[in-house]
C-alpha cells in the first residue's frame, strides 16, 4: 500500500533528520513507530503527507509517487491520508462537527466549505463517525469544551471523515491518562481492522506498542535500526533503538498497566460499535 | 569558616564602571535637554507667556456660564461624528484584514516583496495622525464627511492591521499543520485554520479602534472634515467661548459613553 | 444503515443564542447603515474634480521635493524634535510623583483621588483642544506645543505607572515593611525595582507619541513639523508636503526600531 524508497530529510540547519529511510506497509497492518526522542519518528510521518518536504528518495501511495507532486495534486493525495495528532491540533473554536466536516474539506471547493454546505452525504457520515467515536450528543459543542479522550476521538473522527487509504498518527497518546489512552488505542486498532486500513503510528511507550502493533519498526538517529514482529523486540534490540538502559524496569510497570487494563475493557464495552 | 580578612569591608551597588556608565548617561540627558530647551524657546515671545494667566483667567470668565441653549444645534454634528467613527472604522478593517495577511509571518505569500510592502503601508498609516489625513483630503476631495471617514479609515489601517498581525503570528500552528493535512487548499487553511483562531482578536481590536476613532472624529471638523469639530471651529473664530463649553462637555461626554460601551463589548468577548 | 443519521446540519449561533436578538441586531444595523450611509453627502463633481489634485499627492509622495522648502522643513523638525523631548522629560519628571500619588496600595484615600482626577483630566482631554488653548493662553509657537505634549504625557505615564505599583509583588513591598522600613525606603527598595524597567519602556514609548503628536498639533498653530506641513498643504504644495511625511514617517520607524532596541539593552 504505503512505499518509502530511501527517504532522506536534511533540514535547513544541516541536521540529518532521516537518512535513507525504506518501508513497505501493506494494507490493513499497524505499524509501531519506536525509538528515542529525536530520532526522526516525527519527521518521517510527516514527510509522508509532506507537511516535512522530504529532501530525497520515493513516497508511494498505491503507484503514485507523491514527491514529485504539484501543490493541486498533492492536495488530492493527502486527503487520501488521515492523521492523528499528539495534542488533537482540533481547531478549538470551532465545533465538533465543523472539525469533523473538516476532513471533507479537501473534497470540496472553498465556497461550499466557507459557507458550510456540505453535501448531505458528508454530513450523515460525519454523524455517522461521531456515533462511532461515541460522542453523537457533543456535535454542537465547541471543541475547546471537551475533554482530552473526546477531544482525540473528535481528532479520529476527521482523519476518518477523509476516506483515508492510510491513517499516519503522531503519538495519539501523549497527553492522555492511561485508563484513557487504552480506550484510544483499542479505538483505533479496531477501526483499523474494520476498514482494513494501514496505520503508521508514532508510539514513544515500548510496552504499548507491543501490546497493540502488528508490527515494530524502531528509529535511531534518522535510521530503521529495527523492524520486526513485537515478539521480536528484545533486550538486544531495545538497546540498539535507545541505547543501554535497565529495562527490567520497564517491565515492571508493564504488568501494572496490564492490570488496568482489564477495567478499561469493561469501560470500553460501553462505546457503542 | 572563612577567613573574616577575606571578607571585602566595603560594599557597593554597582561596579565603578557601571556607576560611571550610569552618571555619564544621566549627565548627557540633561545636556540634551538643555540644549534642546535653549533651541525650542528661541522664538518664544516671553512677554506672551507671562501674561498667560491673565488670558487663562480671561477665557475662563467667558467660558462660563455655558450656553445650554446652543445643545440641540449640536445634536445632527454629534450624528455626523458618529457615523465618520463608525464608518471609519468598518472602512478600515476591511482594509487593514488582507493587508495583516500580507503581514503575519505564517500567511504572507512571499516574505520578501510583500510583506515589507505591507509593513510599509502599517507603518505609514501609524506614523500619521487622522488629522493630518484629513487635511490633506480635505483639500483633495473636499470638506464633508467623506473626508472624515477616510481619513479615519486610513489612519485605522496601521492599528487594527499592527495588533491583528500580532495575533495571526500567534496562531497555534499545530491547529492550521492539521487542516492543511486533510488535503485543504489555502483558502481553506485560511478560513478553517486562521480565522477562527483570530475572530475575537479580531472583534476586540475593531471596537478598541472605533473607541479611540470616536475621540479622533471629534476634532476632524476643525480641518473641514464634518462632525462636531466644524461647530468647535466655528465658536472660536467668533470668540464665542460659551458655545465652546457646551462642546466640550458634550465631546467629553460622547467620549466617556464611548469608552464605556467598548469595555462592555470587549469585556463581553473574552 | 446509515439512514438514521440527519443528513442537514447547522452551526449553532455561538454568541446570541436567542433568534429574536439577533434578528433585532441585524435589522437594527441594517437600519443604521442605511440612515449612516444616507447623512453623508458627497459632491461628486468636487471629488472628480479632486482626483486631479489626489493624483498630484500621491506623485508628490513618490517623487517628494525636500528641496526647495528646505529651510522652513528643517525648522520645522528641529522645532518637533526639541519639543518632544524636553516636553518627554518634563513630563515623566512631574508624572512619577503624581503615579506614585495614584496608587491605591501606597497613599492615603484623599491624596490617590486628587491624583487620579488629575489623570483622568490630562487623559479625557484631545491634545489637539488642548493645544488650540494653550495656543490662545500663550501665543503660537513651539512653547505652547511643549505645554501641550507634556500635559498629555503627565496623564499617560502616570496612569500606566500607577496601574503598575498596584500590580506589583506584595510580599516583597512586606517583607521590606517588615525591616521597619520607612515609607521613602518601601519605595526606594520595594516599588523602584519592580517597576522601573517598565517606566522606562514606558517613558520611551511616550517619546515615539510625542513626536508623532507634535506633528498634528502644529496644525492649530503650536509649533513643529506640522506647522509647515498645514503650510505646505495650503499652497497645494504636495511635493513638499509627501517630503514631510516621508521624513516623519521614516523618524517614527527609526524612533520605533532604536526603543525597542534600547528596552531590550536595559533589561
């Protein structure tokens, strides 16, 4: 589905972000992206949509090559694209609806969207979505007025409004709790498995990302130094991707966290599917 | 502990050179201001100056009391003023919106043609009174209203166009990255991403601007310009110092009701 | 499936939520524009007529002529720029005793309402109509423009310097009182260091106003700058008067860049 050919970003400093960066993601599998801050997890997401103008090497979506790409046609490329944001990046002013109607906006012509005609479909299917994030009851509301869960769900509910092909997501989880940040994982591994949608998910937590990626690459200064399954991810490698650390540490919390997770299970069970 | 012979027995503020530094700063000040005193008063006829007091007290006597009977012909100026204000003001954030766009570091389209073009006119519009504007339209297009309003329109570009500058810069870029993300065209990261993150900036400078214009009009009559200020003009070439209390008072008063409605307003908004 | 969702959708109004006020809002400004649009009477002949003469300015703005009213320019300005200053100074020296005055948090109650009434006096009155006084008191010229600019100053500066004492850290003005500090020492030790960063940005800023003001009051015959701009413009000398605003224009930028360059130098 997705196909970096040696992607490079060297940013205007001269810093290497990315140097030779290659991965294939086939449909319908989650991608875990790992490694320490720094290391380019950020700029490699957003090259791909090319919020980060990548510097060299190939961008396939599907055939098409998006490097290449005027600004129009990248316009028709990235709404084939959704994306999840660390902090949500819900435009907070405005309301739930309006944001989720905002992933339609590269679909219609600046007119409609200034006046806020959206085709009737749109609209239901934004409905539609906002059932399915379980927050049917908060389309007026302003975004500012949420939570942070509901606020991320909103966030989910415009990358899906798109009819993305691909769904990149910037550490969904940074500042949630962590009853809330199960919730929003679960959330976004079964969407991804019901439209068998291919994800590249940002993740700087090792022990969620084994729980809930098909599949782990892990980045360290600019490079894939890892990709395999989670079970793959051992001590050996995990020093490769950060550098030495006492990781049985780690593990410890790991089996706390899994002890919460049973009651975010029932909590979950509530949202409606 | 420590050795008591190490301890300096003398303390002072600041270090020798900065003290000198400091005492040569204030010292030139004064010289400048001296200096500056000596050329300003040059042509001051002291004789003038002196009898200042008794024309103070001169004027004042004719002040009062007012001439309460001159209020109503006030009324229809007072509407004039209003409207140069308000039109003035509308007319200028108009204006001062794409300019402001041209300006913000994050929206202008090129940063090396046009944005020094736009903090040129911002500039230029600050640096000169709503007076002086509106004597030059005067003598361009005319005495009257008109005049007023653009004058008040122009001078109100490089306010409103300044501040709201200001506050598109200070947009959360993290907001605009996501719509951009969706495959949003420019104009659609405008209205989805920007505006609404300025809209109450926005709202709160115009009626901070038509607060301050209301005060601005009020004077524009004395170059031609309409409004209440041609009535001042007219009470002082005839001497006629009692009308002249009545309006000011009643400028005075426009002004205070002014103030008051746009701190409701602004206090309303956030 | 996706047949139980509406398939309409509305934004809600955000600020007045109530139909009937918004519809009386819009109407009422509708009403208004019209009767505001209908009171101003525009000969449009003298406007045509007054193109000719808008085209002469805005030439006179690209190509100005500092030349050949050099003399009555260069007096002008000289006359503005001692005039800022020396009114500047003057009027920051009276304005720190009657900020200090102003403050609630430092003075007894009948000594703050004499000097907040004096504030409110020099901020309520139009530089221009005080100006057009001062000009009849003691004659044109420059003098009664320094009068002028400092009176406004006084009513600038000490407001914002009293709104400052009154937001200053308490607990150090306290900790100070508590040494046993007299009141000159509680000002000296506590006040002064808290805010004399802000008075001088403050004192600054007021210059830049000053000068841009000293340029209008000219106009009603107090001296500087304007003075012979209102001349120039008389004699519908635009080339001249575009030199003038050009030379203001440009002393606002550089007064702008070298203040902010300086307040950040203090800090």
């Amino acid at each position: 589905m997705l196909e970096l050919k040696s992607l490079s970003k060297t940013y205007r400093t001269g810093d290497a972000a990315l140097t030779g960066v290659s991965l294939q993601v086939p449909k319908g599998q989650i991608i875990g992206l790992i490694g320490p801050s720094g290391a380019g997890k950020s700029t490699l997401i957003r090259c791909v949509n090319r919020l980060v103008e990548p510097s060299s090497g190939e961008i396939l979506l599907g055939g098409d090559n998006l490097v290449t790409l005027g600004r129009r046609d990248l316009r028709t490329q990235r709404r084939r694209i959704g994306m999840i944001f660390q902090e949500y990046s819900l435009v907070e002013r405005l309301t739930v609806m309006e944001n989720v109607l905002s992933g339609r906006l590269g679909y219609v012509p600046f007119w409609r969207s200034f006046l806020r005609r959206f085709d009737a479909v749109d609209i239901q299917r934004a409905y539609q979505l906002l059932d399915r994030v379980g927050l049917l009851d908060h389309a007026n509301k302003r975004a500012d007025a949420l939570s942070g869960g509901q606020r991320q769900r909103v966030g989910i509910a415009r990358a899906l409004a798109q009819n993305p092909e691909l769904l990149l997501v910037d550490e969904p989880t940074a500042s949630l709790d962590p009853k809330t940040i199960r919730q929003i994982m679960r959330l976004l591994t079964e969407i991804c498995a019901e439209r068998n949608l291919p994800a590249i998910v940002n993740i700087h937590d090792v022990p969620l990302a084994r729980q809930f990626m098909q599949r782990i690459v892990g980045l360290r200064a600019g490079q894939v130094v890892f990709d395999d399954a989670p079970a793959a991810l051992s001590e050996d490698a995990l020093t490769r991707i950060y550098g030495a650390e006492d990781w049985d540490a780690m593990r410890k919390s790991d089996t706390e966290e899994d002890e919460s997770e049973s009651d975010t299970r029932r909590d979950l069970s509530e949202i409606p599917a | 502990m420590s050795n008591s012979s190490t301890i300096p027995a003398e303390w002072s503020h600041r270090s020798r050179v900065t003290r000198l530094a400091i005492w040569a700063g204030w010292l030139a000040l004064v010289a400048l201001f001296v200096w500056c005193w000596q050329v300003m008063t040059e042509t001051t006829i002291w004789a003038f100056v002196w009898d200042a007091p008794r024309q103070a007290g001169d004027i004042g006597g004719r002040m009062l009391p007012p001439e309460w009977s001159y209020l109503p012909e006030l009324m229809q100026p007072l509407w004039d003023t209003l409207n140069i204000a308000t039109l003035g003001t509308v007319g200028g954030v108009v204006l001062a919106v794409p300019v402001s766009l041209l300006a913000a570091r994050n929206t202008t389209p090129s940063v090396v043609v046009l944005r020094p073009v736009a903090l040129f006119i911002i500039v230029a519009s600050r640096s000169i009174n709503s007076l002086i504007w509106a004597l030059l339209l005067v003598t361009i297009i005319g005495p009257g209203l008109l005049a007023g309003i653009i004058a008040i329109a122009l001078r109100s570009i490089g306010f409103v166009g300044k501040l709201l500058y200001e506050a598109i810069e200070e947009t959360d870029p993290k907001q605009i990255e996501a719509i951009r993300a969706t495959g949003a065209g420019p104009a659609q990261v405008l209205t989805y991403g920007v505006v609404p993150q300025v809209m109450p900036a926005l709202w709160g400078i115009s009626v901070f601007r038509w607060d301050i214009n209301i005060r601005e009009s009020t004077i524009l009559g004395l170059v031609g310009a309409g409004g209440i200020g041609l009535k001042l003009n007219a009470s002082m070439a005839v001497l006629a110092w009692d009308q002249v209390t009545v309006i000011l008072l009643l400028i005075l008063a426009t002004v205070v009701v002014s103030e008051w409605i746009s701190a409701v307003i602004r206090r309303a908004i956030i | 499936m996706s047949s139980q969702y509406p398939t309409t959708w509305r934004r809600p109004p955000q600020v007045l939520t109530d139909r009937r006020w918004r519809i009386a809002l819009q109407v009422g400004l509708l009403i208004y524009l019209v009767l505001a649009f209908g009171s101003i009477d525009v000969n449009w002949q003298r406007v045509s007529e007054g193109l000719e003469r808008g085209q002469r300015f805005v030439m006179g703005f690209l190509q100005p002529d500092f030349m050949s009213r050099w003399r009555d320019i260069s007096q002008g300005l000289i006359e503005s720029l001692t005039m800022t200053l020396t009114s500047s100074v003057v009027g920051v020296m009276i304005s720190v005793p009657i900020g200090i005055g102003a403050a609630r948090n430092l003075v007894p109650r009948p000594v703050y309402l004499v000097c907040r009434s004096i504030v409110a006096v020099s901020r309520s009155l139009q530089e221009v109509i005080v100006a057009i006084f001062l000009v009849a008191m003691f004659g044109f010229g420059p003098f009664a423009g320094f009068l002028t600019l400092t009176f406004a100053t006084i009513g600038f500066i000490a407001k914002l310097l009293a709104d400052d004492i009154e937001e200053i850290d308490e607990t150090q003005a306290e900790a100070i009182r508590a040494t046993g500090a007299s009141w000159f020492q509680l000002l000296n030790y506590a006040i002064q260091p808290q805010v004399m960063p802000r008075l001088v940005g403050l004192s600054l800023y007021r210059l830049d106003i000053n000068f841009r003001e000293s340029a209008v009051i000219g106009i009603v015959g107090a001296g500087g700058i304007g003075a012979t701009l209102n001349t120039a413009i008389d004699r519908y000398e635009y080339d001249s008067a575009g030199a003038i605003l050009l030379i203001v224009i440009a002393i606002v930028m550089v007064a702008e860049y070298s203040s902010s360059y300086l307040r950040k130098f203090l800090q």
